[in-house]
C-alpha cells in the first residue's frame, strides 16, 4: 500500500498540471478540472492497490476524470453542448498534448487575478502543490492560501482557456514569466522569515521554467528566464555562512558555485540568441548573471560590460529595482561617486520607500567613499526595514565593523524621549508616534540629531505624504513643528507649508468597486469593521467606540453616544466570529497590548486580553493597503469612501 501511494504522489506532480489542464479545455472552469482531477486521484488511491498499477497511470487518471466529467455535465444539464467532444475524447485516448498545460499556465497567470493568486493558483494546478506546501513556503496560513485559490478559480470561472496570440501573446507571456520569477526570488532570497534561502520555491520555479521553454521552445524570453534562474541557482550553496548568514557576490567561494547549472544556464542562453531578435528583459538579465559566472574570481567581473547591460535594461524596463542594480554595477565600473550620485536619484521614488536595499546600497557606496559614519546610519536604516531575519543581522554587523561612534545625539533616542513624555494624551501620542516613525525609517535612527536639515525632513514629506489629503499632510506637520521645538531645532519644520483643507464631500467607492471589495483577503477585524461602516449611516469614529457590551444582536443595532449604530446581515454574520466569546471591551481590538509608555484609558483596554481599541488611523492604513489593486491610481480608499458608498 505505501508504494503504490508513493507511485500515486510521484505520478500527481508529474502529471496534475497535464490532467487539470486537459480537463480545464474541455470543461472551461478550471476549479471544476482540478476537482475532477482530484477524483481521479482518489479513485486510484482505492483501486491501484488491488488492481495494481496500469502501464500508462497518466492516462488511466484522464481516462477516469473525463468519464466522471461526462457525468457531471449530465447532471448539470451540460451534456447537450459537450457529451459529443467527450465521447470522441474517451473513444480515442491520446496522450494529452503540451498546449493544455501551456494553456493552463496561462490561465492561471491570467492579468485580471491579483498576484498573490496568480502564484497560489500556478503552484497550485501547474506545480502539483498542496495549500500547506504553498502556505508554508511563503510563510502564510493554509486557510490564507486556499482562500487565493478560491478566489482566483471564482474570478476565472468561464474565462476560456486558450493561447493567445499576437500582441496579446506577448503581453500574456510578461504575466506568465513574471509569476515563475516572482515564485523563484523568494526562495533565492526570502522577504521574510529567518532563512535568507527557501530551496524548494527556486526548484519549483526552475522546474515550471523548464517546462515552460518545452512548450514554447520559440520564445527567447523564455529561455532568457530559464538561463537567468539556472545561473542564480548554482550560487545558491555560496550565497551563505556557515550559520546561514548571507555572503556577498564578490566575497562567494566561487568554487561551491555548481557548474552543472552554469552549464545548463549557459545552453539556455545560447538558444535565446539563437532565435534572434532584439533582447527583452530575461534575456538582459540573463547576459548579466552570464557575465558574473564567467569571472573565475570577483576581481575578474567585467563591471563595464554590466553597466552597459544594464544601461540597455534600464531603456526596456526602467523600474526603480532595475535602476538600484544600475547604480551597484555603475558604481564598481566608474567609482563609488558614480553609483551613490544615481543610487541618490531613487530617495525620492515613493516604490522605493520602504524597500531595504536602497540604504544598503548606499551603505556600500559610502563606506567605499570612506564616509563611515554616514555609511554606518545608512545600514542601521536597511536593517530596521529588513523582514528576514538573516539579512537584517548581517546588516546590523555591517554597521557595527564600521568602528564605534562617538555618543551623539540620535534621532532614534531623541524622537524615543519625546514620546516618553508624560504630557501627551494617547490620540496625540498615537500620531505622533506615527510621524516620527516614519521619520527614523526614511531617515534612519542612528542618525545624528545634529545632521538634520529641513530639507532632509522635507524630502521625507514629499515621499510619504505628497500625495496625501490635506489634513494628513497637517497632521504630520503639526508632530515634526512640535518635536523641532522640543528638540531645539525648530528649524526641521521650516520648509513644510500648510495646505488648505477642503470640506468638499468625499466621493464613494463604484458599484464594481464595492463588489470586489467583499472578496478581498483580509482578518475578520477588518471584513466586519468595513461592512458595519458601509450598512450602517455612522462615522467611521462612532463605529471604532462601539463597545461589546453596547451590542444588540438580536435587533442589529448597538448604541454609540446619544445615538444607535444599526446594520444588516452581512455584519450579522461576522459578529459572533469577531467577538470569539468576549462578552465586554472594546468591539475593534488592535492588534496588540499597547506598550508601557502607551497606556491606554481603562475605557479603551479590553479587560480580557489587554488590547486596545483599534485607532483610526491604523483601520485606515489598513484600508489603504488592501484596497491598493481596486484603485485605479494605485494609493487604495479610505474609510470615508466607503462610508459614502453606503446603501450601495
């Protein structure tokens, strides 16, 4: 019995992306192939170990779900459409061609699905993988990822499944290529967690790379893609210590590097140049990672070839990560001056905000200029906004081998005392905490006080709330003027002008927008707080000081001030699911116990765990974040948009 189970688990990811992409042609939902499929995984598992195991296990499990598609469609009153098709299918059994994976791969990559879906759902029915194997790979829950793929297979229902052509193929292809290096990236260097390598996401993206050029062996960005993950792979047994710390590129033992990928990095990207044409991204990035494993020693690396390779990307793809990797390969072929002017360029992209190797670049570049001290806050900024535990202590030992520093005055310790004062009551806290955080982010918390301009804090401004409304671009004003005062420096405000604030209404979120909002991922917290607000005809404030004892549940209302909150089912239903058995508190809880120098009023402290009452501002942050692919300028909406939305 285990042999054969084993058989069965070997022949599944082998063969499920060709059977649900065979059963997804014929019955035009892809959900619905993959649940076929998985009937005929189970119909095997009962059947083979008595039976024994056919000679062809790929097309006895097609054979055995196109049978139980057939009677499907006849239950679902499909049979007249689709039983001919069948029937000719199962009367004459062929291997199932390659184009239904490719198919299948394109499906599943499809633009109009989010790319957290495109990439549970390829791994998904093209990889073989499980939701646990998914969920434990990025680092999330199995709920979280069945919940992807769920949604994804929702949105795809009736979305036929077929190759595109023309313009629409290249632009397909872009989707496809970019989901297998997205999967591929986080397991070459994890965004989170506390390993800086996750071998089994880069094995599965090479082994769909792979695939992928065998189905569609014209494509030189294909096999652009697939020579690029082939050579980043062989240096995967380098790129780490011996307690998984990570090792820069020029200091890797070389030798480890594994040269049966090199090679086949190398055959991949002589069958790009082989089909001619302009070079594309992949192609570009390929003759890059080309270049370095032609180095028998770092000292050896053409740098001037790779600026000028990526000189010819940053023309094709001209993103602020291909521009910060521009400013790396510039700056060890023309001098450190060169790579830290451009690298300079990017403090001001807003992508770039929060994205920890743009102060470790500079942290490189400046250390190389001899400006330690600038070079040492530069790395203790890009180790406070590294998630993955490995890189953010090695770059925490970065900045400490650049010497110890004279005691100053840091922005961190000053910005930590003025919160510490015992004057501010917990809203005006909450909002400050929130200004200067951001400041020590962008800034770095180790900077010292005395180096701040006006201009360094106007620039923060300008990337964190250029764009913001009125009153919040105030509000931050009003918490740095303060600080500036405390702080002796009054100065640091000096450039931030006060915008007018309009009383214009607020306009509320499309009927569409609405709609795709309910089928955004997100806690229970949250999916209750944004029904209640857009039910309900009261304020976002009123609603975050509801109370649990306030709540009626019976009559679906709960009484806030001098007035009652009322909502309809959809709240209903996620209520007794947000309260958890909690029976007094408050009803939106934050996420965590408020630290000491944070102490909440008893009135806003749950009495059974501790937490406090979910702020304002952090509801609508979160709110920012999770409707980011709803809006059509990118920013996401605010809670008062859906409050206006409401009735809608």
């Amino acid at each position: 019995m285990t042999d054969v189970r084993r058989t069965v688990d070997a022949v599944w990811k082998l063969e499920s992306a060709n059977l649900v992409g065979g059963l997804t042609r014929l019955v035009r939902d892809v959900g619905l192939a993959e649940e076929l499929a998985q009937d005929a995984l189970v119909a095997a598992l009962e059947q083979w170990p008595s039976s024994g195991v056919p000679d062809n296990p790929a097309a006895w499990l097609m054979t055995t779900a196109k049978r139980r598609a057939i009677d499907h469609l006849r239950r679902t009153e499909r049979l007249e459409r689709r039983h001919e098709q069948l029937a000719r299918e199962l009367a004459q059994p062929r291997d199932v061609e390659h184009d239904d994976v490719l198919r299948l791969m394109f499906l599943s990559c499809h633009p109009v699905l989010p790319t957290e879906q495109r990439v549970a759902l390829t791994l998904r029915v093209v990889g073989g993988l499980s939701a646990a194997e998914i969920a434990r790979a990025f680092l999330t829950t199995e709920q979280q990822v069945a919940q992807r793929i769920a949604a994804a297979k929702q949105t795809l229902a009736g979305v036929p499944i077929e190759l595109p052509e023309g313009a629409a193929l290249v632009e397909r292809l872009s989707s496809v290529l970019g989901v297998v290096y997205l999967i591929f990236n986080e397991g070459y260097s994890a965004t989170a967690g506390d390993d800086l390598i996750r071998p089994g996401l880069c094995q599965e993206a090479l082994r769909l790379g792979r695939l992928l050029a065998e189905l569609a062996p014209d494509e030189a960005e294909v096999h652009g893609l697939v020579a690029l993950m082939e050579i980043q792979a062989s240096r995967s047994a380098a790129r780490t210590g011996p307690h998984g710390e990570p090792v820069q590129l020029h200091e890797q033992d070389r030798g480890r590097w594994d040269p049966s990928l090199i090679r086949r990095g190398f055959t991949a990207m002589l069958r790009a140049r082989d089909l001619g044409g302009p070079p594309g991204p992949y192609v570009l990035q390929a003759a890059i990672a080309v270049c370095h494993a032609q180095a028998r020693i770092a000292a050896d690396t053409d740098w001037r070839r790779i600026a000028v390779l990526y000189d010819a990307l940053v023309r094709l793809l001209p993103t602020p990560i291909v521009r910060l990797n521009r400013a790396v390969a510039v700056g060890r072929a023309h001098g450190p001056a060169a790579g830290l002017a451009l690298a300079d360029e990017l403090l001001a992209d807003r992508a770039l905000r929060d994205y920890h190797l743009l102060p470790s670049v500079r942290g490189d570049l400046l250390a190389e200029l001899g400006r330690n001290v600038e070079a040492r806050v530069e790395f203790a900024r890009a180790a406070a906004l590294a998630k993955n535990a490995a890189e953010r202590d090695f770059l925490l030992r970065r900045a400490d081998e650049l010497g110890p520093v004279a005691p100053v005055a840091t922005l961190g310790r000053a910005a930590a005392d003025f919160l510490a004062r015992d004057d501010l009551d917990a809203s005006t806290l909450r909002s400050y905490g929130q200004t200067l955080r951001r400041l020590c982010l962008a800034l770095g918390d180790r900077r010292p006080l005395e180096s701040l301009t006006g201009d360094d804090v106007t620039g923060v401004f300008e990337v964190a709330w250029g764009d913001a409304a009125a009153k919040t671009w105030n509000r931050h004003r009003s918490a740095v003027r303060s600080f500036g005062a405390w702080a002796g420096r009054p100065e640091l405000g000096a450039g931030l002008e006060r915008r007018a604030e309009s009383r214009s209404r607020v306009p509320g979120l499309a009927d569409d927008q609405l709609s795709r909002l309910w089928t955004v991922e997100a806690p229970v917290r949250e999916r209750t707080l944004w029904r209640l607000l857009h039910e309900s005809a009261a304020g976002v404030r009123p609603v975050l000081s509801l109370n649990v004892e306030d709540l009626d549940l019976a009559e679906r209302r709960a009484r806030a001030g001098s007035r009652w909150v009322t909502w309809r089912s959809g709240t209903a239903r996620l209520l007794p699911e947000l309260l958890g058995g909690r029976t007094r508190g408050p009803l939106f809880l934050a996420d965590r116990r408020p630290g000491p120098a944070r102490m909440r009023p008893a009135a806003d402290l749950c009495p059974d765990t501790g937490r406090g009452r979910l702020s304002y501002e952090r509801a609508e942050y979160l709110f920012k974040q999770a409707t980011r692919a709803l809006d059509p300028a990118g920013r996401g909406f605010t809670l008062r948009q859906l409050w206006s939305a409401r009735g809608a």
